[in-house]
C-alpha cells in the first residue's frame, strides 16, 4: 500500500471500503446530485477528473456518456480496486495521487468531481489551487459536502463535529468563487444490517449506537451541499 504525500486520511473508506461501497449505493437513489450538477454543466462528450474517486464507484456512471474519465486516488489499494472495476474500458484511467498535487496536465479537464473528498472548507486551498491549473476555460468543478444545518444526517454529524460552523465553511466557499445548490436526497438501504454497518463506520460507536437507537427502518432523510464553479 502506497499513500500519496499530503493525502488526508478518509478513516471510512480507507478501514472499511466493502462496507463505503454499501453508503455509495445507498446515498441519493433519486439521483438529484447528478440532476443538479447537470443543470450547471454536462460532461457529455466531455473530460471528467474524479477527485479521490475511492474504489472508483462513480467512474464508470460518468463514462456512460464522458468522452474520458481520469480517476485520481491517493490511497493505492483503493485505486487498485477502482482500476479493477473499469478495467476493459479504454476511456476511464486511474492514477495514484493527491487533490494538491494532481497528476494531471493545466487546462485538460472539462468537468471535475469531488464528492466527500478533501475539498472540507479552509486548508484545501493548495487542491482549490490545482483545479484552477486543471480545468480549462469554459469547464466547472463539483464538490459535494454534508449540510449539516438541516436534515436527521445533520443532526447526527453536529452531535459528531458540535465545533462545526456551517456558516464559516458557506463564507469559505463564496471567497473562492463558489455558488450553492443545496440538494434533499437520502440514505436507503438494502437492508438494516447494511444502515447499521454504515453508521459504525461514519461515527465514534457509542454515537452510532444512539443514533441508530433513535430511527427505525433502512431510510434516512440526508441534505448535501453542491458548491460549484465555472472557470
């Protein structure tokens, strides 16, 4: 196992990626984040950069209608696995590396995607940097955070993060030329087994416990933010 220099550790997928893979699947089955960040920007025909793309989950939904797609992880394991999962598609790479320091070549990028990857407010600044050198003009950069001013999730990661200010994070953004969607979706799993994993992984476990103490079912109302920006 390599990790790319600089790399921010992501304790859920990096400890548990079969169990990550369950919250992929489970996060946002109405598919609105798509829906808002196509009414931003299409990647039809286009260049997509997925920034710590993980096992690479969303890579081959971009490809159905990219022209390429570039995966850049900085953990190597979890590249491994995301090359696994396109392997035999000629236009979906993965590369090792880390969100300030892409390896990626100025102005060759038509759409970029970070979805609860590094891009968390102030400190992202060198990747913030590095989207500025990759996408080209006419192209947009998606990053897709928590709202935790709203929603059961909310609720839960400002029991988890109480020091979190979501006003200070929404300034941040603004600085740096970012607008805000804020998008409704939820969790649906499977089955509770899999929500109970899940949250095992998200939350210290004596607050997991609690919270899954306090819903019933497989399905949690979620609200994100999509800060987006046109270069």
């Amino acid at each position: 196992m390599v990790i790319s220099a600089g790399a921010v550790p992501s304790p859920n997928i990096w400890n548990a990626p079969r169990v990550y893979e369950l919250e992929n699947l489970a996060a946002d089955p109405e598919g609105r984040i798509e829906q808002a960040m196509r009414a931003v920007r299409t990647w039809d025909d286009a260049t997509v950069l997925d920034i710590g793309c993980g096992t690479g989950f969303h890579l081959p939904r971009f490809a159905r209608t990219a022209a390429r797609v570039l995966g850049v992880e900085p953990h190597s394991d979890l590249a491994s696995a995301a090359r696994r999962r396109v392997a035999g598609n000629p236009d979906v790479a993965v590369r090792v590396g880390a969100a300030q320091s892409l390896p990626v070549p100025d102005a060759s990028v038509d759409v970029a995607h970070a979805r609860w990857a590094y891009f968390f407010g102030p400190g992202c600044e060198p990747g913030l940097g590095e989207l500025r050198r990759v996408v080209r003009r006419g192209g947009a950069a998606f990053v897709i955070d928590n709202d935790a001013t709203r929603s059961t999730f909310g609720a839960w990661f400002r029991r988890w993060l109480p020091n979190y200010d979501p006003e200070a994070i929404e300034r941040f953004w603004a600085r740096h030329g970012f607008s805000r969607t804020p998008i409704d979706m939820s969790w649906r799993f499977g089955d509770r087994a899999d929500m109970e994993a899940v949250l095992r992984i998200e939350f210290p476990a004596e607050l997991a416990e609690e919270f899954l103490a306090g819903v019933e079912g497989c399905e949690v109302d979620y609200a994100v933010n999509l800060w987006w920006r046109r270069y």
